[in-house]
C-alpha cells in the first residue's frame, strides 16, 4: 500500500511515517509514503494557495490549479507549468485517468467513515489523500479529481490532515502483515460488536481482581465470557450496531441468543 498525502503542511505528517509499527512496515515494504506540498505548485513567488470565494462570504478557500498540479503530479509524477493542467478549459475536463490511485478528500461533507470502509480502502494499492484547509477547496477539484468525499465524524476540524491519519492509522494496519491477522478477529466493530475488556498483570489492582475465569485456562469457558461481554458492552454502549446486526442478519444464533437473554433481563 502507497500513501500519498497532498498538504500544505507535510511536516505534520511526516512524523506519524517514522514512528512506531508505521516505521516498521515501510522498513519492511509492506508500506510506502510520499509527501507532496502543494505550495511547490504555486505560481507566484509567495507561494499562495487559497483565495476569496466567488459570491462573498467569511474565510478563504483553496485555489484550484496548485491543487490540481499537486494531484497531477502525484498521479503521473508530473510538476509544474508543463503539466496538463494548465487552462480552465482543460481543469473543466473529465478525469483522464480512471484507472489511476484512489483520490480522498477528507471533508465534514463527505461520507460517514466506517470499519467497513476502511477494509475497502485498505485493499487498494494506493491512496491519494487531500488535506483541506481554511473553508476547503474549490468545488471543481472534487468534481473532477476526487473518487470518494470522506468525513471522520459529525464535527469541524481546521486541519484536513487530522483525519487524513485518521484514514491512514485505520487502514495501514489492515494491510496483509502489517499487523498479525489474529489480533484483528475480536477488536471493535470486527462481527458487528464491540472489543471485550481486557486485563493484564497485576492480578490485583486498586483492591480490583481480574475475574476468575481469565485465569481458569479454561479456553471454552474463556471465549463464552468474552463473547457475552462483547455483546454487553455493545448493548450499553452502541446498541445501534446491535440492532444494526440483527437487521442485517450478521449474527450467528449463539450471539442472538446471548442478546436475547441480556435484554429480557433488563
């Protein structure tokens, strides 16, 4: 998987590339990253990359040529005034490349981000991810250039490179080998339900015991216990992934059940 993030502030992102399993997956080529600063696109000296939105109105919006030279670039890796971006004409055109890496733009606007979506995403060969700013970016970039509009939740944030980790911390770790496929089965949201708690040393904490059945080794017994807590801590915190799953038929009976019987006794 190749993440190319278009930003002007690549400084912010860099970071998250070098640390942690990010630096040990691209040390091991399972992951790669390029940075592109769309301020290297500008045309005046000042580099300047945002304007005043025709009609009026509060704040500045991102200009749309850097952009698409930015895009252009991290699609065919061609920079500046020779690109093929270069009259309003041309900008208005249809995408010419259809078979080209997956643009986002990370906006408020988009759609709802999900465990779902981020599987889809993490199986494709390449992300181009678009860091807005200020009030956006010009509406015909994302007519012509961007394949999926993608909000991170139901608020603001002033840095379209947030969520841009956002999606990438998601879906890196999905990708083959990143991570032992083994770990992901039982996490939060994997079979519709939430992760079960989880305990480690000391035995006793704060006069608080791990319970008993975690230290049984009893496999079955384990698994039962952590099945019912995943569904209970589902029913408390989310109960519209549970009704969700009934809807959708994902349940299989034994979790049925357990829902049955934790919701008759309520």
């Amino acid at each position: 998987m190749k993440y190319t993030v278009l930003t002007l502030f690549p400084e912010i992102v860099d970071a998250f590339f070098a640390n942690s399993i990010m630096a040990k997956a691209i040390k091991r080529g399972i992951i790669s990253y390029q940075p592109v600063n769309i301020r290297d696109f500008a045309a005046d000296k000042h580099k300047t990359c945002d304007d005043a939105p025709y009609g009026g109105g509060p704040g500045m919006l991102m200009l749309a040529e850097p952009l698409a030279l930015a895009i252009d670039f991290a699609k065919k890796g061609v920079r500046g005034q020779g690109s093929e971006i270069s009259s309003e004409s041309d900008s208005l055109s249809p995408n010419p490349y259809p078979l080209s890496p997956r643009v986002v733009y990370l906006s408020p606007s988009g759609k709802p981000f999900n465990q779902e979506m981020a599987k889809e995403l993490a199986a494709e060969k390449e992300l181009i991810l678009i860091c807005g700013r200020y009030e956006g970016i010009d509406q015909r970039i994302i007519d012509r250039y961007v394949d999926d509009e993608i909000s991170v939740g139901d608020y603001v944030l002033s840095s379209g490179e947030v969520a841009a980790l956002a999606i990438i911390d998601t879906t890196y770790r999905l990708v083959d080998s990143v991570i032992n496929a083994q770990s992901l089965d039982e996490e939060s949201f994997s079979g519709g339900l939430l992760e079960y708690p989880q305990f480690t040393r000391p035995e006793v904490f704060d006069t608080i015991k791990v319970p008993e059945v975690l230290l049984s080794g009893h496999h079955e017994q384990i698994r039962l216990w952590r099945l019912e807590k995943r569904v209970e801590k589902t029913l408390q915190q989310r109960p519209d992934l549970i009704q969700r799953g009934r809807d959708l038929g994902i349940f299989n009976k034994e979790i049925n059940g357990i829902i049955d019987r934790l919701t008759e006794s309520e």
